[in-house]
C-alpha cells in the first residue's frame, strides 16, 4: 500500500488526552507542539494542521497498549513511514511515530519519542541540554491536561524557526518565569547561540 503522508485529519487534545488516559499513573506523556504553547498560554493561537504526543523513549512499547488495534507506522529517515509491529524496538535513528485508525484513514495524530538517561530527560540535539523528567511536563488548571512544559517546546522549535514557531515564542515569552526564561537561553547558547530569541529573552528578564 502505497502512504499517503499528506492527509490528515488530526485529535484535539480532548481527543488524546481520552486515549491515553488508561497509562497516565505508569507512562509519562505529554501533548506537544503548538498545542503545547495554547495550553501554556490559556486560549487558541493560530490553526493547526497535525498534533503531537511527545513520550520518552523508554516507554514505547507502551503505544500499542494505548493504540491496540491502530495501523502505527514508524517514520524512518529520510522521510519513509513502515508498519512498526508491536514488540519491535525502534532504532535509535526514529524518533516519530504516525497513528492512523485504519489503515486507509487520516493520519490521526504523531508520537515523538525522546531520550532519557534515568530521572534526566536529555535532549538528542545536545545531551547537554536537560531536565528532570518530573519538570518536563506541566498540567492545565482546569482539566489537568499533561503537555510539554514551554521551555522546552520553545527549544525545540528553535532550531528550524518559522512564522508560526514566532507567534508562539510572542505568546509564551512574557509568561515564563525566570527559571524557565534562564533554562531556555541555556539551551540555546548550547545549540542556536545566536538565536534571536536570546536577545528576548534577556530583555524580558531585565524588565
């Protein structure tokens, strides 16, 4: 069968966060990407065309538990999209992975899988760069949805910028507190050092 990699049809983060919820007292997830911003932020930002689940890597295996009956695909480089067959361990080489309901249907919406080393989440761009697990993530006030906590969303959209990676720096940037502000200028002096969002964020810290 020939994938269609443009069509989507994505979750809400309702949607998600109802499928996941039989694994969220022994997996950590969290709702990710620009979704991850609009719940740091409180209110809608912009539209959006996929969604995203970041989990560690760790804890794979565990998607098929939530997904049981799903056509899952893992996206290899460059850019290809196999079945991954539940037991199999993905190389170290894939880092997303694509959920369908059926195997002619949308894409349904997209797991990142990220590296860990015991209680440290650690960034593969620069292992430097890292966090406690239990700071990885925060939860909305009302619902207690898990999404990715804003500092880090900010450091991954970072590397590869565009228009609507700086609407929601503009919209989360004022509302970081000074750990939070300082985590992220780190990390980028580690991997982007003359990214602008430096500058901002200084200037933020300063007022």
């Amino acid at each position: 069968m020939t994938v269609d990699l443009g069509t989507w049809a994505p979750l809400t983060p309702r949607d998600v966060c109802a499928l996941f919820i039989g694994v969220e007292d022994q997996v950590s997830w969290w709702i990710a990407g620009g979704y991850a911003i609009e719940l740091f932020v409180g209110r809608p930002l912009r539209e959006h065309g996929d969604i995203d689940v970041l989990m560690l890597r760790r804890d794979q295996h565990r998607i098929h538990d939530v997904l049981d009956g799903w056509d899952i695909h893992a996206a290899g480089p460059p850019g290809q999209l196999r079945r991954w067959p539940s037991g199999e361990t993905l190389p170290e080489a894939v880092h997303d992975i694509w959920c369908s309901e059926t195997p002619d249907g949308p894409w349904r919406f997209q797991v990142m899988l990220d590296e860990s080393d015991g209680t440290l989440w650690r960034s593969r761009v620069n292992s430097q760069v890292c966090l406690p697990v239990p700071l990885l993530g925060r939860r909305t006030a009302i619902r207690g949805w898990p999404y990715l906590t804003p500092e880090v969303q900010l450091f991954y959209k970072a590397r590869h910028t565009r228009a609507k990676d700086e609407m929601d720096f503009a919209a989360a940037a004022p509302l970081l507190d000074e750990r939070a502000r300082s985590w992220l200028d780190d990390a980028l002096r580690r991997t982007v050092p003359e990214h602008h969002w430096r500058t901002a964020l200084r200037t933020s810290s300063s007022d």
